[in-house]
C-alpha cells in the first residue's frame, strides 16, 4: 500500500493518549483545550472538522493546486484519509437509487455483510429495515439521547401515517463500537477510538505476511506496460522520484486525488469529467416538547435517528436525512445568534430553546444536486467548477413542505428560514468522474473499475458511482471496493 500517510502532531497523540488513560469524569476544562481548537460554528455548520483539534487529515505534502469555482471539498492525504473526521454514518443503497449503474444493490449484498464484520457496527431492528436491510446478524445498538428516544417513540405512534406519506424512520445507523463511554466529544474525535477509522483495518492489515505499508510517497501517474503497471510519483519528505512495478494497482485516493492521477496518466489534459455530488444542508427542527438537562446528559453527539423520505414531489429518489440531538455547539450557535444580548438573554433561550432543538442533516440524491465539471491542466491545477441542476430547489422546498406536512406527527417544526445549503462539494459525498458502465467508452470504468484502455488498474473509491444516492456514500465505497477485490484477486 502506497500512501501519503500523514498523521495526528506527536503532542496531540500523547494528550488524546491521557485522555483515554482516564475516566471522563476525571476530565477538566483544561486537559480539554487542545481538542477543540479550531472548532468553531457558523449559520452554516462546522466550516472545516478538524481531529482532535488538528487540521492533518487536510494538510497537503507537497504542492497540489486545486482551483474551486463555487465549489468546496478537499482531498486528504492523511492516514485513515477522512475517516479521521466522518460522521460514522453508514446506510446502504436500494436498487432504486442505482438507475443507470450495471450492478445492484443485490450485487452488493454479500460485499456489505463482508465489511460489515470487518467494521464496529451499531444498529437497530426497526423500520428502516422495510428498504434498508441491516446486512448483519450482529448488530450492537447504542443507547440513544433523551430527545431521540422521544421524538423515536412519536415517530412510532404516528408509523402508519408516515409509512403513507413516504417516511420511514429508526436509530441512525453508525461504525461504532457499542462499548461508548458517551463523553459528548464526537465532533471533535473520539478519545478512546471507538469511531471506526480505516486506520484500525491497516493495522491489522500490517500484520499479514503478504502486505507492505509504505508511507510517504505521493503517486501521480500509472502506466501498463505488457503485463505490469508502473506507478510513479514522489517522495513527500524530500521530494524526489520513486517508481514501483507491479502486477495490479487498485486506486483508492478519493475522488479529486484518482481524478489527478487518471487524467494525468492518460493525458487527458484540459478534458472536463462530471463529478456527481449529494447536496447537502442543515434545518433545525424545534420539538413540541422540551426536554430538560439536556446539556447535562451522557451522550455521544452523532446522528441519533434516520430519516427516509420517498416522496414524488421531492423526485423518484430516496432523501436521506440524518437527525442530531444536543452537542455543545448547539449553545455556542445561540450565543452567535444573540450576540451582543447573550449576557442578558442566554440564560433565558438555552432554557427555552436548546431541550427542544434538534438539527437535521441532509443530503439529496446526485439526480436532484448540483454536477461539479473536474478537470486538470498541463501544469498540474485541478479545478473544479460547479454544474447547476434546476431541480434542487425544488426538490428542496418540496421536502421542506413534506416535513411541514409532517410536523404534528414528529412533534416537532421544521425552521425553514433557518435552512442552510452548503455548496457542492461541503458534504464530502462526491463520486462518479469515471462512471462505471457495462461496456465503457473513454473516461469510463468497466463493472470491475478497470478505466477504458487499462486491463490492470482497478479504481476502487467513489469515482466509479454512476449516481449517488443520498443514503450515506461510505459503506458503499467500501462493500464495492470488497467486490472488485473479491472478483479479481
């Protein structure tokens, strides 16, 4: 495995290291600190997550100019890559979200029970399981907040009416291990590791015979040559050439760094590929009910509930939407709200406000999202420009009204005004450059990710997904990544 490889700062290792040698009860304001540096809120969420209050998991080694035209997103060069700062979310895909790929979600079946056991996995038999098979007889479910529990059981008396009206609902499903401790400090980066991170499959990896790690080089380009591959690119230290024949190369760098190398290799400058992209947005969600001591609940600060919305008015498409309960940024938001007048009023809105406040995030199929167009010059800039698509606006205020509709049943109101759109690219869920097709034309993949005129380079992240439904993208990078492997090795 050939990687980048940067890492968390020595010091920060050792301060998330005496956390974890302690209870959080044991914790103060001051052993703290270091791990929400750097974390702020804004109108439209979290401007940038960082890791243990670390920005490593988007430090670039060695120049790679990236020209954002409307659009944000950023490639990682980390190990565990952004899995260093994901939310754990993992849903599959329905056939029915997949129009216009060559495999199905049935294809993908036995590879999401594969990864599934690699992976801590919590879930709940509920609801979602109508549309959304859990994939795994072994499931551990975390304990939920208070305000999940209640706008949960809501849900359930309101079932029927909701099933009508396309709403399915349950406890969110997340790479987590079920030992939490629920210290509240999962935006930042958990302390005792239990969110999965793709560093833990490496290590274990690293203990096999078979398999080398090699850390610290750059690849920008492949090349075949009879019955080998040549991969080539620098050394991050010092940077100076390397090369490395093999027999097969699997590309897993994520969608801007494979779209870099691809183009690239084939000198394809200056020739524009289509990224889908899922359009992501936050909405509060004020509950009837106010639950109090919110703030001083163990909990862990994930989603805590699922929403799948199947309604024709927003499209032919699944919505997925992902709802939070309390985290302490919820506070910091209504202190940036009230400004000057927090002194005087905080006190009185938290109370007021904060039991009550939910936080939905949500994500719409690549179909109803705006396109990025990708494309890189002779001189090494990728830049990436926004396509618009006529039908996010409406597919948005249509699942505003649904929502509405649907207010007495979740005991809860949506806060339209408040919704913020982040521009494509801001929810990390971006696939599709060199779509996968049953027979590939130039710029395309074969079911196998090999990309047309390659018969042994295989590309196995999103940038093989024809479309992307909005259920979350990692689980199935991963279960289509386990197929490709399975099928050619």
């Amino acid at each position: 495995m050939l990687d980048a490889g940067l890492d968390l700062e020595r010091d920060r290792k050792a301060s998330v290291e005496h956390l974890r040698s302690t209870s959080p009860q044991s914790w103060d304001a001051a052993s703290l600190r270091f791990i929400r540096e750097g974390v702020s809120v804004e109108a439209g969420g979290i401007p940038l997550k960082m890791a243990y209050g670390s920005s490593f998991p988007y430090r670039e080694p060695a120049p790679m100019p990236m020209a954002r035209d409307g659009a944000e997103g950023k490639p990682s060069c980390a190990r565990g890559g952004l899995s260093n700062v994901w939310g754990a979310s993992v849903m599959p895909f329905r056939t029915e979200d997949m129009a216009g790929w060559p495999i199905t979600a049935q294809d993908l079946e036995p590879h999401y029970r594969a990864v599934l056991d690699l992976i801590p996995y919590s879930a709940r038999r509920d609801g979602l399981e109508e549309l959304f098979p859990l994939y795994s007889d072994d499931a551990n479910a975390l304990k939920t907040s208070r305000q999940a529990d209640s706008l949960l059981r809501d849900l359930e008396a309101a079932r029927s009416r909701l099933k009508e009206h396309g709403v399915r609902f349950g406890a969110s499903r997340l790479a987590v291990d079920a030992s939490c401790v629920y210290c509240g400090l999962c935006i930042y980066g958990c302390p005792y590791g239990y969110i999965y991170n793709s560093t833990e499959t490496l290590d274990r990896l690293r203990e096999h015979p078979g398999f080398t790690y090699r850390p610290g080089v750059l690849v920008q380009r492949i090349s075949e040559t009879g019955p080998h591959v040549e991969v080539s690119g620098v050394t991050v230290d010092r940077p100076t050439p390397f090369s490395l024949t093999v027999d097969k190369a699997f590309l897993a760098c994520g969608v801007f760094s494979t779209a870099r190398i691809v183009l690239a290799s084939l000198e394809a400058f200056d020739q524009p590929v289509q990224a889908a992209d899922n359009c992501y947005f936050l909405l509060p969600l004020l509950r009837y009910r106010n639950e109090t001591e919110t703030s001083r609940e163990a909990l862990h600060t994930l989603a805590q509930v699922f929403l799948e919305v199947l309604d024709p008015a927003v499209g032919p498409q699944t919505a997925h939407l992902q709802i939070y309960t309390y985290n302490e940024l919820f506070r910091e938001q209504i202190r940036n709200m009230l400004g000057f007048a927090d002194p005087v009023l905080g006190a009185i809105a938290s109370r007021a406000v904060l039991g009550r406040l939910l936080l939905i995030q949500g994500y719409l199929h690549s179909d109803l999202s705006p396109g990025l167009n990708v494309s890189l010059s002779r001189d090494g800039r990728l830049s990436i420009a926004v396509e618009p698509n006529r039908k996010t606006q409406p597919a948005l205020a249509a699942l505003r009204r649904r929502l509405w509709a649907e207010r007495d049943a979740m005991r809860a109101m949506p806060v339209s005004p408040a919704m913020r759109v982040g521009k494509p690219g801001r929810g990390f869920h971006t696939g599709g450059t060199f779509p996968m097709r049953s027979r590939p034309r130039s710029l395309e993949t074969d079911v196998i990710g090999r990309p047309h005129g390659f018969t042994r380079v295989h590309l196995v992240d999103s940038s093989t997904f024809p479309t992307l439904p909005a259920t979350t993208i990692t689980l199935s990078v991963m279960a289509n990544a386990h197929r490709i492997g399975t099928a050619v090795t």
